[in-house]
C-alpha cells in the first residue's frame, strides 16, 4: 500500500550578496533609541566554524566588555550593559549583528565605525590575539559544563552540518594572520547596513 503521505522539500532562496538598505530609521514608542548595525557574510558552507570562531574572537577584541572602545563609551552614558555582538548563520544566510541602546545612537554608531576602520588599517596584535583567543577558548570550555548549553549547542550545530566538538580542533588552528584575514573580509563598509529606532 502506497503512502498517502508526500515528502516535503523545502526550497532555499539564494541569498545575494549585495545589501538591500544601507540605512534604516523609524519610530516607535521606546523610552530610549535603539540601533543595530549589520554585517552581510557571505556562507561559502566551508570552514564556517572557523570562521565563528575568528568573528567571536574579532568582536570580542574591537567591541567587547574588556575592549577600549566599549570602556570609553560605557563610561560616557553612550552604551548600556546590554550593548552586544552576535553571529549567525545558517544553510543560506549569514551575518554579524551589534547592537544595543543608547541616547545618541548615531553616535554610537560613528564610534564603532571608526574604531573598526582603525583595525582595518592596523589590524590585531600579538597581545589582542593571544589574550582574547584564551578568553573565548575559556568560556566555551566553562559552556560544556552546563547540559541545557550541550544540548543547544548540540541542535543549533545540527542544522548548520557542524559537528560540535570539531569546535577544539578548528579553535587551535586559528592564527593572528587568519583573524586579520577575516577582519577584512568580513568588516566592510558595502557589506555594512544601520537600523536605528527613535522614540515618537
């Protein structure tokens, strides 16, 4: 007896490369604006991981808590505690997300963007580089005690084809010289978009 039951294909758009917006600002009732900045990645489907794991060291050494510019900014009323980075990706698509609140977002926004081009110029250091990879490296292997994280990682791993505990072995060939290579790949001002939401 034949199945009445048909197999469901899923069908997945290209994504393109370009952006769609460089800028977008609207309003809505908030006590405080709100920005985002966006970073389009191109998912080549190879050596993903590895590049997740170069783009959470970079973001931890530009924008992280222990960076000078989050330091400067925070200390400015500029940014709050909530002020973040993120990464995702998936089987089509991929971006690099910052984001936060702030009373002058614009300017918020300004900072970022020259303190990114200061490392485009300059790139990592040796220090920058040694000290944050030991960070990240740290907080992954302090993530694995917790089970509810296993089991995230474990599902959110399965749907990008990555097998979650290559994340030790592609983590030790990361090099300063990749990290830089990515940082120019990735952080680009024609890859970059701005979403900024104003209160009424």
């Amino acid at each position: 007896m034949k199945s009445k039951h048909q197999k469901i294909t899923r069908i997945y758009e290209e994504e393109p490369e370009e952006i769609f917006e460089k800028k977008k600002e609207i309003k809505m009732e908030i006590s405080q604006p709100i920005f985002m900045i966006g970073y389009k990645v191109k998912n080549t489907q190879k050596d993903m991981l590895k590049k997740d794991l170069a783009i959470e060291i970079l973001s931890n050494i530009i924008i992280g808590k222990s960076s000078k510019l989050y330091k400067r900014l925070y200390e400015e009323g500029l940014i709050s505690s909530e002020f973040g980075f993120d990464f995702e990706y998936a089987r089509n698509y991929a971006h690099v997300i910052i984001q936060g609140s702030s009373k002058e977002p614009e300017k918020v926004v300004d900072e970022i963007a020259n303190e990114m081009q200061f490392f485009l110029n300059q790139g990592v250091s040796e220090e920058d580089f040694t000290r944050i990879k030991k960070k990240v490296y740290g907080e992954y292997v302090k993530s694995y005690n917790d089970v509810s994280t296993i089991g995230n990682f474990a599902l959110g791993n399965y749907f990008k084809n990555i097998n979650m505990f290559d994340f030790f072995e592609e983590f030790e060939i990361i090099t300063k010289e990749y990290l830089n290579e990515v940082l120019r790949e990735v952080f680009v001002e024609d890859k970059k978009v701005v979403s900024i939401v104003k209160g009424i």
